[in-house]
C-alpha cells in the first residue's frame, strides 16, 4: 500500500522536528559538560612564612667521671666536682634567682674487678663512677655563655665526659611559644598563597574564584644559619616556618 500524496508532507515535517529536537538537545548536553568543565578549573598554590625566634629555654647535660682504687676516695671526688659545678654555674649567674634548676641524674658506679669482659691487663683504675649534672634554665643566653668558659671546670679538676642520651654535651636550646606564633603565620601564608593565586589568574586571563579546599603544613622549626652539621637544637636563635596549600577556582 503506497502513502498517499497528503501524507507525504505530515511524515516529512514530522521527522525535521525529530531531528531538530535531537539537535538541541545534542546542543544543551554539550553546554552543559562546558559548563561543569569550566567550573572544575582550579588553581592550587603554596604560601610560605617564616619568623626568627629566639629560644626561650637551654638545657645543659654536664656529664661528671671520677675514679680511683678506693670508692670511698672516687665518690669524695665526684663530690668535690659537683660541688665545682654549683659554684661555676652561681659565678655564670645561673642560679635559682635566674630560673636555673640543677637535676642529677644517672649514676652509675663500674667496678674492674667485676666486670668479665675486662682485658687480661693491669687494672690501674679499679672505681669509676659517673654522675650527670642537667641545668635547665630559662636565661639560654647565660647558658650559652657559661657553656663558652667550660675550659674553666676543667682547669679546676673537674673531669668531664660527653656522648649519651643528651648528644654531644652541649646546651640544647628549646622555643616553647610555637603557639603564640601559629594564628598570625597561618594568616601570612594564606595571603602569600592568594598572592600567588591571583597572579596566576592575571597571566591566564581568568577570574579568582572561591577557596575549593586548603590545607595547612607542619610547623617546622629550623636552624637560622642552614649549612651542613648545624641543627636548630645547638642555636639559640632559629627559624620557624609553615607552608599553607590553597586551592583556588578559576571563572573565565
């Protein structure tokens, strides 16, 4: 059966609005996607900042050795030696008036004559006894002085030795005011990140947009004079810093 000539028009007018139906909507689909394309353009940024700081606490391990034959004889003169010690420290003005508190710690008495894995040598030594003498204060700048006139202990007698626990023997100076420092730093690195953010937004001829998502670096607390074999511990005066991560987005 053959359609007939009215029909012929109805079928033909019917099917150009199929496809221009079909046109539009390919039309909208593809905005759409340009639009969700252009709303997941991001730019993410880095901000830094960083601030001296001076450290506001010193602790300072003084790792006395006596010895003799006799233990009566070897703990008189560790005695003595402490007593060498307080004096020193209170002619470095760092006494209990000056917030310095003294602390032994770790004594330890070797005898030659017990000890099993000793060389088949004379024993010239038979008691060494070790004490540790810790100074915390919260005038580092007396400490780190003292420390410079050590040489002193040693002209008087005093015999000294160093490794263990607390490093080389030297002063570690501690900054305890990190959180004082954190609102107004966490505050400077967003604006250095924005900074970077909207110069970038310039060369790519876009508009900075809202924060997407941000996160906030570790506090580090550095050496002032980075060179290899300095650590931030040995120095009275250090860098702290923290890195911010922004990310930024971008409208055309």
């Amino acid at each position: 059966m053959t359609d007939s000539p009215r029909s012929t028009p109805t079928y033909l007018a019917a099917a150009a609005l199929i496809a221009a139906g079909l046109a539009l909507a390919g039309y909208l689909a593809g905005a759409g996607v340009a639009r969700v394309r252009t709303g997941d353009r991001t730019v993410t940024v880095k901000g830094v900042a960083e601030r001296e700081a001076r450290a506001d606490l010193a602790i300072w391990p003084l790792r006395l050795v006596a010895g003799d034959n006799d233990l009566a004889r070897a703990n008189a003169a560790l005695a003595r030696s402490i007593a060498t010690v307080r004096a020193f420290l209170d002619a470095q003005q760092l006494d209990s008036a000056a917030g310095t508190q003294l602390a032994l710690q770790d004594f330890a008495v070797s005898d030659a004559y017990a000890n099993q894995y000793a060389g088949a040598g004379p024993v010239t030594t038979r008691y060494v006894i070790r004490q540790t003498v810790v100074v915390r204060s919260t005038r580092p700048e007396r400490v780190l002085a003292a420390s410079q006139r050590v040489g002193e202990l040693v002209s008087a007698g005093v015999v000294l030795s160093s490794g263990g626990e607390y490093g080389t023997g030297g002063p570690t100076f501690v900054f305890t005011r990190l959180n004082a420092l954190k609102p107004a730093m966490i505050a400077e690195a967003t604006a250095r990140a924005r900074e970077g953010a909207e110069q970038f937004a310039r060369d790519s001829r876009s508009a900075l947009g809202g924060i997407r998502h941000a996160s906030q670096g570790v506090f580090e607390i550095l050496p002032r004079d980075q060179a290899p074999g300095i650590s931030q511990e040995g120095q009275l005066v250090k860098t702290v810093r923290v890195v911010t991560t922004v990310a930024y987005g971008l409208r055309e």
